[in-house]
C-alpha cells in the first residue's frame, strides 16, 4: 500500500464556507486518487461556545475558542480561514508567521494596500498560499481555458460576465457583515465581482483599464428594534480593456429578481465562442465559427469524464458535479502543492491582482472616469 501523506487541518470560522470546505475535505482522498490525509484537528470560532459546537459538527478533533490559540499549535500544518473578510489579514500575516500554510477565502482583503501586505507576508514566510476562487475549477471552465489555449476560440474579441443573485432584494433582510465596509470591504463587487474578475485574469489575462458605475439600493436595514446604515454597493458594472486588446463587460448585483446564482460568461472570438452559466454548471455551450454558415450557433456539450477532473469526480457521465467539487479540486491542488506536486492556484498573487481591479473599480466609480488598474 502506498504511504500516505498526512496534513495537519486548522480551521477559522465555520459558517457557510466552513461547512463547504469541511465536507470538500471529506471528499479528497475518497474521490481523488491520492496519497494525501486531512486530520481536522482543530477549529477556532468567535468564542467558545461557537468553536465548541463547531468541532462537533464539522468533526474537528479540537477546537479552542480564539483563531490566536490556533495558529501558535505545533500541530497544525494549514490554516484555513472562512471568517468574514475583516479578519482575513490579521489571521493570515499571523499564520505565516508562524510558518504555517495558508487558505484564504476571497477576496483577499479588505483593500488593495491590505493584500499586498498579505502577499508580502507569506512570501517572506516560504509557506504555501491559496485563495478560494474556487469557481475557477470549474471543469466547463478548466475546458474553457484549454480551448482557448487551443487557439479554438482564435484572437479574443469580447468577453461579458455577470454575477447576478437576488440575495438584497428584501428590505428587511437584517444588516450582515456582507453590508458593512469595515468588515467586507465593498459589496457585491467584492463578494461576487471578484469571482468574475477572477475567472476573466484565469481566461484572458490582465485588465489595463476600467470605467465603473456602483449604486446602493436600500441604504438602511433592521439591527434588532432598529435600522443601521449600509455603506456597500449593492450593484456595480463596469467595461473594461484587457492587456491583450480585448473588451469586457462586467456586472455584479445582489437586486436581480428572477436571478439566484447567475453566475455567467460569453467569449466571443474570431473561431468560436463560448458561454457558460453557474446556474446550468454541468453544461458549457460552444459556437464554432469554421461550420458552415448555415449551421453556425451554440451547441451544447454535457460535462463529463473527458473534461478536466471528470475521472475522479463524474464516473458516470452526464452525472453532474456540484459547487462542493470545485472546491474540493481547489484544496485537493494546494494540498498536492505542499509535497511539491503542483503549484497552488489561485494564490495571493490572484488575490492582490483581483483587488487591483476593484480598486480601480471604486476609483472608477466616485470619479467618474477612466481609470488604470495599478497592479
Ligand atoms: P458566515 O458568516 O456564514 O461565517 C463566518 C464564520 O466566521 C462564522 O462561523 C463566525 O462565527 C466566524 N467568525 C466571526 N468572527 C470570528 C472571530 N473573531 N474568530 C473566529 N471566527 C469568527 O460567512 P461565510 O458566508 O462562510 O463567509 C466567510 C468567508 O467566505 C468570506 O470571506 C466570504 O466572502 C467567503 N465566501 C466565499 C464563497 C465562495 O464561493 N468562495 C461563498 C461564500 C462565502
Ligand atoms: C453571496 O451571496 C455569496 O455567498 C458569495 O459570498 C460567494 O462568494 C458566492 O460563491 C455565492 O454568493
């Protein structure tokens, strides 16, 4: 039998993406075939009370009830951070610190200064560094990817993507972290815009500049007995020019009625397009420019087997993947990463990229103007 590589889990936060990254973790060495074993042994919440419940769900072998007794541990090899995004900085930089391996859900910070220090912090460190952009992994998009390297797509002329959820529509829906600055950042373009942005530097590399317009629907939502104030985008669109010439629409809201987890793409080139959305994730739709004319349109491909991590994930075709898959495929590479098979990615030099766009994205929009992305 094969040895096994063991990796030691730390855990911050287990809310939504704590549950998701628990069970992506459950799901590697069953459908991957690989060497490598996760002990979740410990997880760290807001307090004990939390941390305690927390452990017992997610099966972590501790939990202790502050991320700073975690992240000192001389046996936890990875930490794991899935708490709101205020507190992504001061857990990473404190991780490397003490040599530990990072995972960071995204976006990376809360501004740009802030990832970069991020990125300089585990850098330093020499520990392995990962953002959870896990929609990249996609395998429609990991396909996308290589028919564009392909040269199937030809020279690239467009591309539109849109993350469209309807998630702010109701007004008494109560002030979340989601709506404050000081703990997200910004609103849906940092929550879901980044996903796009992203997905567009994976598929079509960096963005020269960006004009921008962002609005706040509903500025004040119940706290208790009262109301407090949103200070976030609600909605934000923005065109932009790639590096290599191409154009770009983009657009993030959490008002659109009717939609859920729109999360969509078209790319259009002189050989062929493609379009994809996250609400029909196990299928992507391509137009190949070279059939005759009177049969040029987008057909339509079921993911499967022969797509990128359809051997482990999808043994029966046409079965399907989920949203867990992806990030299952996301940790199982950085966790490959660690015994050097492979590089993490995305890493926080995504990271610090993406926050370029949405600085400039911001800048943009109080502007009024063009702006440059200053990566
Ligand atoms: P959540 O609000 O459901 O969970 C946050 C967790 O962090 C909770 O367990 C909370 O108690 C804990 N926490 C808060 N303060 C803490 C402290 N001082 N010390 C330790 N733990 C603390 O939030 P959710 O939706 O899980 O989001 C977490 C992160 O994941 C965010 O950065 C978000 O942007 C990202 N996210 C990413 C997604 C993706 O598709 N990659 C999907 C949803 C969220
Ligand atoms: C927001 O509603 C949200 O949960 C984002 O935080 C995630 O990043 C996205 O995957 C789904 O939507």
């Amino acid at each position: 039998m094969r040895s096994k590589d063991y990796v030691n889990l730390g855990m911050v936060g287990s809310g939504m993406m704590g549950r998701y990254h628990s069970v992506a973790y459950s799901t590697i060495p069953v459908m991957f075939d690989t060497s490598i074993r996760i002990k979740k042994k410990v997880i760290a919440d807001a307090n004990e009370e939390l941390a305690r419940e927390a452990a017992e769900r997610l099966d972590f072998e501790e939990w202790v009830a502050s991320w700073q007794d975690l992240i000192g541990r001389n046996d936890v090899d990875v930490v794991d951070i899935v708490t709101p995004n205020d507190l992504h900085a001061p857990i990473v930089c404190a991780a490397a610190a003490q040599k530990k391996h990072v995972i960071c859900e995204k976006p990376l910070a809360l501004n740009l200064e802030q990832a970069r220090a991020m990125h300089e912090a585990v850098s330093r460190a020499g520990v392995k560094h990962c953002v959870s952009f896990n929609y990249q992994k996609t395998p429609a998009v990991l396909h996308t990817k290589k028919m564009i390297e392909n040269g199937k797509l030809g020279r690239i002329f467009h591309f539109r993507g849109q993350y469209l959820q309807d998630t702010g529509i109701n007004p008494l829906t109560p002030i979340g972290w989601r709506h404050q600055s000081s703990r997200a950042g910004s609103g849906s373009l940092g929550d879901t815009g980044s996903h796009v942005i992203s997905l567009a530097h994976f598929l079509l590399g960096s963005i020269r500049e960006v004009t921008a317009m962002s609005e706040t629907f509903i500025t004040r939502r119940p706290v208790g007995d009262s109301d407090g104030e949103v200070d976030v985008d609600d909605a934000v669109s923005f065109l932009c020019q790639f590096e290599k010439k191409a154009l770009g629409i983009f657009e993030a809201s959490r008002f659109c009625t009717g939609r859920k987890n729109r999360f969509s793409f078209e790319i259009n080139g002189s050989e062929g397009a493609v379009f994809f959305d996250w609400e029909r994730s196990n299928e992507l739709l391509f137009c190949n420019a070279s059939a005759a004319t009177s049969e040029q349109g987008f057909t339509r491909t079921v993911i499967g087997p022969s797509h990128p991590y359809g051997g482990a994930l999808q043994r029966i075709p046409g079965i399907g993947m989920s949203y867990v898959d992806t990030v299952a495929i996301m940790l199982y590479e950085f966790l490959q990463s660690l015994f050097d098979r492979g590089k993490p990615h995305p890493d926080f030099s995504d990271g610090v990229a993406v926050q370029a766009v949405m600085e400039a994205v911001q800048r943009s929009a109080s502007n009024k103007c063009w702006e440059k992305v200053c990566y």
